[in-house]
C-alpha cells in the first residue's frame, strides 16, 4: 500500500474528513487531496503533521513516503558510510523475522528457570516504567474497557519468557526477539484485562484464561478474538447514520452571539436544603470551575458568580473576584462545602453533607449553571447556562417519560465499595445519570443492538459500556490540555461528585469521553496493535522519563476464534480459552499446564464486582444473553475480604485448583505487593495450604505512573513482587531457623534494592518493605507449613521494621557511568525497525 493511501484509509477508518484532516496538519485541503491520490510527495513537516493527526508511526510513515526519520537523517552527515550500513542490515533482518520466529528453549522438568535466578527485574522494570506512562498507547488491547488492575504487559512477556526458558538464558534479549514458545500453555486463574492472556498468546502460546466477573470475561473476549477492521468501519458509519443525528440534537446551544453551537459540557453542582432554614444551598466547595493541565501556563481559570450565576475569567492565583454583572466581590477559591460540611450562605447554619444527603427522598438534586460551547469556528467559550439550556434538559426528560426505553433499574446492593453512595441516598444505579444522559445512552444502546449479530457489534457493545465511565453525573472536570473528563473511577472507588460534569455522548473532534472520540483513541488504536503488535524498548542514553521506542516484527497479528469450553482431545497448539466462574472449580484436565501465571486480587482492596456491576447492569439491559438477566456480578467464590483468613482461603482454594492442573516441574508465578503483615501471611496461608512452595521474590516496575492512588500516597508503593512457586514436592530445600531465614532475606533484599539503586531509581520505605518480607517469605517457606510461616512472621515483623528503614536510608544512588560500547539513538533506532 503507498503513502497516499495509507493516509486516506487512515482518515476514514478515523472518520475524519480530508478538510478537517488538512486542517489539523496544517496544509491546503486540495494538497493532501493529490498526496492521497500519489500524485504529490508530501514534505517531511507533513508526514510529522499527519502522523500526530492521525495517530500514526511517525517513523513508519516517514519511510513509506521514502523519507529518512528525523532522528535518523540528523547523523546521516558525519555517519553515513555506518548508518548505510546498518540500515541494510536491519532491513534483511527485519524481514527474516517477519518470516519466521525464534524456537526458544524450553525448560524442561524441575530444570532451573530463568525466573528462578539471573532474572534482570531491573532492565525490565526500565522498559515496564516507560510502558506505565502510556499504558493505553503500548498495550491498548487491554484498555478498550475499564478494569481496576491493569498490569503492565511488558512485565508479564517477561515473567511468561523468564518462567519457560533455562536458568542463565538473557531475558531482556528474549524479550525484544520474536520469540515463540509454542507448545507451552499457560493457565491465568484471574485473567482480569487480559494481560497474560494477551502476552502468552503473542509469544505462540496455548492461553487459558478464566475470570470470576463476566465485564472482564465480556472484555478480554473482545480484545483477543476475531475483529475485521473494515467490518467494524462499515458498522461504526451504519451506527452513526441512524443514531448520532439523534444524540447530536441533544447537545446544541447558542453562543455568545446566538449562533448555533455544539455543547461540549455541561457543568452541574449538587444541590442540598439546609435543614435549618430549608433554603437550597450549592455544593460548592469552591467557585472556580475550569483550571489548565499545565500549571506552567498562565492561562486565565473561570468562576461562577455566587450572587447572579454569571461565568467569568480571573486569575489563576487571584485570591477575589468581582463580578462584571453585579459588582459582587467574592474568594473564588471559597464555597459553601467545606470538606464534609457545608454552610448555608443564608442563615450561616452549618451542617453535615453526607447526613443531609441520606436524609433527603432520594439522590441529591443537581444544578445546572455553566456550558462549554464549540463555536463554528473552532473557538471554545466557557458561557452561563440559560433558561434555553434548562428547557432543553426539560423537554429531553419527557421524550425520556414518554418513550420509556429498556433501562437498568437495578438496586444498588450494600458492600464496602458502594456504601459510599447509598449514604448519599442512591439506591438504584439508574439514579447516577441525568435524565438526558440516560434518553443519550438508551438510544445509543439500542442502535448498538440493532446492527447484524458479530465480533463488530460485540466491539461496539463493549465501547459503550466503557464509554458509561465518562457519562454519569460521577464525572468531573479535569480542566483543558488533557483529557478534559476525569472519569468516575479515577479514584477507584464510587465517590459522589459535588460538581459534575456531563459530557456530549457522541462528542465532537474536540470532545473527551465521548463514543465517536473513544471509537478512534481505544478501539481502532486496539485494531492497530491487534494488526501490528509491538514491544518497547527503553533509550537507557536520555535522562528524566524513559523514552520509548516501538520495535515491531516480534508477534504475529493477534486475535482468534475463542474456544468457550475445554475440548474433548484437548486444546489446539496456540488456542485461546476463556471462560467464566470461579477458578476454585475449572474444566481443565489434571496437570494440563506448563504455566501459571497472574495476578491476584490484593488482600482487603478494591472489591471489583461491588464497582463492575455498574457496567454490568447495562451490559445486561442491552447485550445480555437473553437469558434471566443478572442484576450484579458479586460471587460468594470471588477472591476478596475484609478479613485475613476469609480472604486467605478463597485464594487457597483457587491456589489448589492450579496445583491439580499444573504440571509436575512447572511453575505458579503471581504478581502482589502489601503493606500489612496480614497481607503476606495470608499469602503465605493460601500459597502454602495449597502445596506450593515460595521459592523467588522478583521485584518489578507496578501500576500506572500517574495513578491517582498512587499519587495521593505518603509512601507509594511502585514496585510488585512476582512471586515465583514450585510444588512443594519440587522443593528440595531444608527448614532453617527463624533469625538465619532473617539474615538471608535481609541480605538478598538489600543486594536487589542496591541493584534497582544502580539505575538511579530510589525506592520509597514501602518499596522497600515489600521487597524484604517477599524474600522473607521465601525463606521461611522451605520446610514450613502456613502456621509456623505466620507464627515467625509475627515474631520477626519489628525486626523486619528496623531492617526496611535500614535499608531504605542506606541507598545510594550514583552517576551512570557513560558505555562506551552503546550505540548512539539513531543507530539504536535503525537496529530495532
């Protein structure tokens, strides 16, 4: 395919048209008209311009339209004799990889694995943390719908290579081969996003996944099975035919000159009665309402006028406002809630939000008061809400009575994750969207359901449910340079919003959260990487952030037809199984697997069914079945609890079901971290109990960079720990006492923490914490059953205490000294096309 014709079936499977595209890259629309017809080599500001419009591989584009990248052409002056050379070579090669793939050697029996010793957790953690800024973009088949434990990909290619190959065979070299292991078949119990799965499947693997929760079931099927490009194209324009004329009524206005106008968002606050005078009083905690993502910027912030509702720009640090309608001066930064109080600006009586909240009929009422347009020009403009504005979301509430369409009135049960919002006096989960929100989704959904039965729909039915997370009134407003919609689970938890925001469903070029802007920056970048599958690899040679580099030709496309139930003769070489219900029971045949590998629910976290019954009711309304419709996703079998020993048993016995299915020699290798004693020595219990023995403690890079939990944390917790597991059976150590096992695990957690710290990364207490009692866990596990495990624990943790402060403050972090032997950037480059 040429250059121009790339770019066109780039911009239409975008849905972008030629002049906006043109537009966007800065040139004259009848330019890149001769450009898509070949009749015109585009310059090279143009192919930079058109890669970042449409979401391409600048460096790609670049050499189909016979250009050297920039990177690249920059050395080619004092270089080029090498660079020619290099490049000839890179190109053979490149091409012979795309032809065949790498046998790697397989560890047989209870040989020695490379996840056992020798593993380079420090490298991969290099390449894991520049993975964990863009998650979205290097592994975005795992982000098409919400999930609350995202691993990182690029950590879990590793632990499945470094699991199946020999002790002493290079990891990181592996890593960026095509390498396959077919033949091996690898077992996740909690396959959550799909990332085992995922990465087992692109090494050739036969990849067995199996998930209590039917949204994850529902998403990883998506993810990995068939998907055509142009049929997903052909059904996405037959959905915006009959469906977005409609949703588009639904959010127009006027602007400042009483033009019309698409409405962005919609700003609203809640709305509570004082209990002393009975007046209405904003839940405002502050006045301001927009802010810029870049605080470098001296960008003007708007507020709201707390006397007569007019919307004007200040000061970012302006400490008073006055208004230019009516004169009243007012801190901005100052409104009626204070944290969990609120006090009426009428009688000065202060009372307890979330008291007043339960006490009321229902839900707290919302009030709509500002409006961000998109002008017929391009310009945005933040106006005050009209009483055109409050009419519309009137006449919408009654086209939403009286049609009546299918909605999930589905109660909202009690649990620790959704205790938040019934005391807030939700009962029902309808209740957390507005009227035009729910008539927007409701006819959105059942244009979804109307299209021919197929992976398409499937992949558009899953878009609108993740697209739920951005259209409810638990949203709120990150401000412009980002993402403008902060999503309701960006604190993983269901946090009543105090000042929402309501999104255009089927948004604009300029809209965040909306479907047709999720269609092109979740669903066909996922189509993308399904067709082009990619590693990363790190320029160890820039400082700050690691930069990421795309190294392609390793994988075959990915996506297949799903197996749904274990066959009679077995699984074919490199099939994919998925299943749902609780690994404590499965259909796979003793010793079966070669691998165990995944990540568990964190004892006493996030309780995934109590949030995924929010996406589930939908999914059930619209895409169910058509079977007895289940109104929650919650399992008396799911892996989680309040309470250690609960908790530990559930995961005992999904623990147990991998030892029956695992073959003899293999290995069970699972991701974790805690900061509580009770959450290893309930590890211990469940690993223990269920005849495995902990035999290595790899830590690596966890989470997402910019997570907001991780953020908010005093001591953040950056690293996990892959725990790696052998059948006891397979364990030949000896029991040693309590202060030995001690000695050595203090010992080796330091030389780890000193091997992180030679890569100028400095671990927080808590990095520290899990990476000593991990190992201390592996040593005491030799020769020991869970009680004795729990009980020297228990005697050793002050020990263990002083030893992680210790260690914590003797890190030091020295200067990477300059190798000589490494190559520059641009020949880094030219050696990984």
């Amino acid at each position: 395919m040429s250059f121009g014709e790339t770019i066109k079936e780039r911009r239409q499977s975008l849905g972008l048209s030629l002049r906006g595209t043109a537009k966007a890259a800065g040139c004259d629309a009848a330019y890149l008209s001769r450009i898509e017809a070949g009749k015109t080599a585009p310059s090279e500001e143009i192919v930079a311009q058109l890669a970042s419009v449409l979401d391409a591989d600048e460096t790609e584009l670049a050499l189909m339209a016979g250009r050297l990248p920039a990177s690249v052409k920059s050395a080619v002056p004092e270089r080029s004799h090498e660079l020619a050379v290099a490049l000839r070579n890179t190109l053979t090669s490149s091409l012979e990889h795309a032809r065949d793939r790498l046998a790697a050697p397989v560890a047989s029996g209870d040989e020695p694995r490379a996840i056992d010793d020798g593993f380079a957790f420090e490298a991969i953690s290099a390449i894991a943390e520049a993975e964990s800024w863009r998650k979205e973009v290097f592994r975005p088949i795992y982000h098409v719908h919400k999930w609350w434990a995202q691993r990182l990909g690029s950590v879990f290619r590793a632990a499945i290579i470094a699991s199946a190959v020999p002790a002493g065979s290079d990891v990181v070299d592996l890593f960026h081969k095509p390498v396959s292991l077919d033949g091996l078949t690898v077992f996740d119990p909690f396959m959550g996003s799909g990332t085992t799965i995922g990465e087992a499947h692109k090494l050739g693997c036969t990849a067995i996944g199996r998930d209590i929760n039917p949204v994850a079931y529902r998403a990883v099927s998506v993810a990995l099975g068939p998907l055509d490009r142009r049929d997903l194209s052909r059904q996405f324009d037959a959905l915006t035919r009959s469906v977005a004329p409609k949703l588009q009524r639904m959010y127009r206005s006027v602007d400042s000159q009483c033009r019309p106008c698409d409405v962005l968002y919609y700003f609203w606050v809640k709305v509570l009665d004082c209990p002393k005078c009975h007046r209405r009083v904003d839940m405002f905690p502050r006045y301001v309402f927009t802010r810029h993502a870049d605080r470098t910027k001296d960008v003007p912030v708007f507020t709201l006028c707390p006397s007569c509702d007019d919307v004007f720009p200040i000061g970012r640090n302006d400490k008073s406002a006055t208004c230019p309608g009516c004169s009243t001066t007012f801190d901005p930064h100052d409104g009626p809630a204070k944290h969990t109080t609120a006090v009426c600006p009428g009688c000065s009586h202060e009372f307890k939000i979330a008291v007043t909240a339960r006490a009321g009929d229902g839900p707290p009422a919302h009030r709509m008061y500002a409006k961000l347009v998109l002008r017929e020009n391009g310009a945005k403009e933040y106006l005050r809400a009209t009483e055109e504005d409050l009419a519309l979301c009137g006449q919408l509430a009654k086209q939403l009575q009286q049609s009546n369409p299918p909605i999930p009135r589905v109660a909202i049960e009690d649990g620790r994750n959704t205790r938040q919002i019934l005391n807030y006096g939700y009962r029902y989960w309808h209740q957390l969207f507005n009227d035009r929100q729910l008539l927007a989704l409701t006819t959105l959904a059942g244009g979804i359901a109307e299209l021919p039965a197929g992976p398409s729909r499937d992949a558009l039915a899953l878009l609108f449910s993740g697209v739920l997370e951005f259209n409810n009134m638990f949203a709120s407003y990150k401000g412009e340079g980002t993402g403008a919609v902060r999503h309701m689970f960006s604190h993983h938890i269901l946090k009543p919003e105090r000042m929402p925001i309501e999104a255009n469903l089927w948004g604009t070029p300029q809209s965040s959260g909306a479907f047709s802007t999720l269609y092109r920056s979740r669903l066909l970048r996922a189509v993308d990487y399904r067709e082009k599958p990619f590693e990363i690899a790190v320029d160890a040679t820039c400082s700050g952030r690691p930069k990421a580099e795309k190294v392609y030709h390793l994988s075959p496309p990915i996506g297949r037809e799903i197996a749904r139930k274990y066959p009679a003769k077995g699984l074919a070489t490199g099939a994919i199984y998925l299943s749902c219900g609780s690994s404590a029971q499965t259909d796979l045949p003793d010793g079966s697997v070669d691998l165990v590998v995944t990540d568990p629910p964190f004892f006493d976290n996030v309780h995934y069914s109590e949030l995924a019954d929010f996406f589930h009711v939908w999914q059930e309304e619209y895409f169910g079945t058509g079977k007895r419709k289940s109104s929650t996703t919650r399992h008396q079998e799911e892996v989680q609890d309040t309470d250690a020993r609960a908790f530990a048993r559930k995961l005992r016995s999904v623990f147990a079901e991998c030892h029956r299915v695992l073959r003899d020699g293999g290995r069970m290798v699972f991701s974790y971290h805690h900061s509580r004693e009770d959450g290893w020595s309930s590890i211990a219990e469940a690993v223990l109990g269920a005849g495995f023995s902990l035999v290595q403690a790899q830590p690596v890079k966890a989470e997402m960079s910019v997570a907001a939990p991780k953020n908010q944390a005093k001591e953040p917790i950056d690293l996990d720990i892959l725990m790696v597991c052998k059948k006891r059976v397979d364990d030949p150590r000896a029991m040693v006492d309590g202060n030995a096992a001690f000695k050595a695990a203090v010992r080796v957690a330091s030389d780890k923490v000193a091997r992180f710290n030679k890569t100028q990364r400095r671990l927080s207490r808590n990095d520290v914490q899990v990476v000593l009692l991990s190992q201390l866990l592996v040593e005491l596990s030799a020769g020991r059953d869970a009680e004795a495990v729990e009980e020297v624990l228990g005697n050793l943790w002050d020990s263990a205490k002083r030893a992680v402060e210790e260690i914590w403050s003797g890190q030091q972090i020295f200067e990477a000294e300059p190798d000589e032997d490494a190559e520059d950037t641009a020949t880094a480059q030219l050696r990984l096309f």
